[in-house]
C-alpha cells in the first residue's frame, strides 16, 4: 500500500500555499505521506469526490474558492457547519467511509488571541464575506461586546450580526471608528491588485489589536498604520498556519511540531 495523501482543492489553485505548509510539517516529523495541489473545477467537483472517497490512500482535503459552499452538499455534517460559519475548508475521509466536512477558518483565526479575555470588547470587522462569516463565529463564542461591521454591502453585514447574535453596527468604510479593543479585516482590500484599505486608526484603544487576514502582502498598509500607532499586530499567516495545523491533524493523525513556526513563516515569505 503506498503513503497516505491528502490535497488542497480550488480553482485556480497554483497560488495555495497549503502543500508547502503541510509538506513542511510531513517532512519535520519524518511521516510517510504527502499533500498535493490540485485544480478542480466547479462541474468536476461531485465527480472528484466520488472518485476519492473510494481512494484506500486518501486522508481527505482542503476546500478553497469557489468550493466552499458547493462542497457541503457531499459531505456528512456532524458539527452544524451548514447552520453556522456556513462554509466548509476541511474535508475528512473517516476509517469507516464517512466524509465528514469542517471548517478550521473559525478556529485558526482564533488562535492568536485565545490568551486574551475578550469577553465584553468592542470590536471591529472589515468584510462580510466568507472570511467574516469564521471570524464572527469565533468572536461570537468568545462573548465579545458590540461589532461594528465596515463594509461596502450592509444587508449582508446586518445578516451577519443576527446570524451569529451579535449586537453591533453596520458602516460604511469611511465611517470614524469607534474605540474598539481589535479591529479585523476580513476583507480583501489590501491585497496585492486590490484598492488600500485606509483607515484613521486613532479612535481605537490605546492597547487595541490589529489584525489582517490578508498574507499576500504580508505587511499591509493596515498593518503598517497600526505598528506606526503603535499597537499590536497580527498577520494573515497566523490564521493560515493555524487553520492548516488543525486540518493536517485530520488528515495525518499528528500535531504539528511545536517551535518551528518561524522556520514555517520563512519559508512562506521567501
Ligand atoms: P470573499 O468572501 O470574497 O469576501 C471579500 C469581502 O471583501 C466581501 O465582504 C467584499 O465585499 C469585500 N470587498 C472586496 N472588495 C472590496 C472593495 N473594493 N470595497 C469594499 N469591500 C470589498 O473573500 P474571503 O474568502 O472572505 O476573503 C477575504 C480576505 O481574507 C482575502 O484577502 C483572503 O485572502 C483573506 N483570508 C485569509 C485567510 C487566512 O488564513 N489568513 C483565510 C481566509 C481568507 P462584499 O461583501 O460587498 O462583496
């Protein structure tokens, strides 16, 4: 029997940076294994999918755009992924046959500020699209106080506020911001051939957080702003290590090895 395999899914696919991050870790810890890129269009999903499941070597695979959405309707979902973040990263090939779909976004996000009580913080959040969808969710299960979505599309950012129970305000992008303890894009402004995200910083606490979902760059405007401010920063690659850590768990049986993010982030910047 040759090694196990899992992949990450989308289309297009050549940009993912998942195959580096989990070959990285497959080759740390010396496992047998491997994980590919491999590009699937949208009609050629359901086909895929029936034809990997019977695959004896396959651990299951990671979902990208545009798939997120469509995947959920060929996997089991045991953890209401459907009724909550409402899109799916993660699929598992479980001993028994089953695929059991999950998403990691929520939780890799999270990760960075579980050491912090945000029980109660004004927040504020960029974007309403599926990335807003996790981080509302994670935010929401910390009990944070009232969100301020800035968006371009206040229906669905209003929709996500009661999706998730939250309390809070839509704006527009130019609005002031208000003195919150974290401010999150979950945007696409500020990556690479996409508009600036600009905004005046100086209303947010004097100990607030920023946090950039976008790695590509990696030191985005928004960050630089912050760090000129002189407040906290968090980078998208902490969110992307985080949610491929949980999904190579899935598939492979193993942790990741610790102490060795560093080495990971270097490798992913070069
Ligand atoms: P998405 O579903 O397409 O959502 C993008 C959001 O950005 C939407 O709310 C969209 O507004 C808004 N937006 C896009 N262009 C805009 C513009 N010109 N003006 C105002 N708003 C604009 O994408 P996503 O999956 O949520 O991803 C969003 C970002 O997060 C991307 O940069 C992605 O790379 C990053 N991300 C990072 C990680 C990580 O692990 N670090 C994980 C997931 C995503 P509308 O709602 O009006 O369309």
């Amino acid at each position: 029997m040759s090694a196990p395999y899992a992949e990450v899914i989308g289309d297009p696919i050549k940009h993912s940076k998942s195959p580096l991050i989990h070959g990285f870790w497959l080759k740390a810890l010396g496992l047998s294994g491997d994980y590919r890129r491999t590009h699937v269009k949208p009609d050629d999903l359901g086909a895929f999918i029936a034809e990997r499941r019977d695959d004896a070597n396959w651990r299951g695979c990671n979902v990208t755009i545009p798939h997120k959405l469509a995947v959920m309707e060929h996997v089991e979902d045991p953890g209401d992924v459907r009724g909550t973040i409402g899109a799916m990263n993660t699929v598992v090939l479980q001993p028994d046959g089953t695929l059991i779909g999950t998403n990691t976004d929520a939780a890799g996000f999270y990760a960075p500020l579980a050491e912090l009580d945000l029980e109660g913080a004004p927040v504020v959040v960029v974007g309403a699209g599926g990335a807003a969808r996790a981080v509302l969710f994670a935010l929401a299960r910390a009990k944070i106080g009232p969100v301020t979505i800035l968006g371009r599309s206040p229906l669905k950012a209003m929709g996500l506020l009661a999706t998730f129970g939250l309390k809070g305000d839509v704006v527009a992008l130019d609005a002031p911001l208000p003195p919150a303890a974290l401010l999150v894009n979950a945007s696409s402004l500020g990556m690479t051939g996409q508009p600036p995200l600009d905004l005046d910083l100086s209303p947010l606490a004097d100990d607030a957080i920023v946090y950039d979902l976008v790695y590509a760059p990696l030191r985005t405007g928004l960050l630089a702003a912050a760090e000129s401010r002189g407040l906290d920063t968090v980078d998208g690659l902490d969110m992307l290590i985080g949610q491929a850590a949980l999904a190579f768990e899935l598939f492979f049986g193993k942790t990741p090895p610790e102490g060795r993010d560093e080495e990971l982030r270097a490798l992913l910047t070069a």
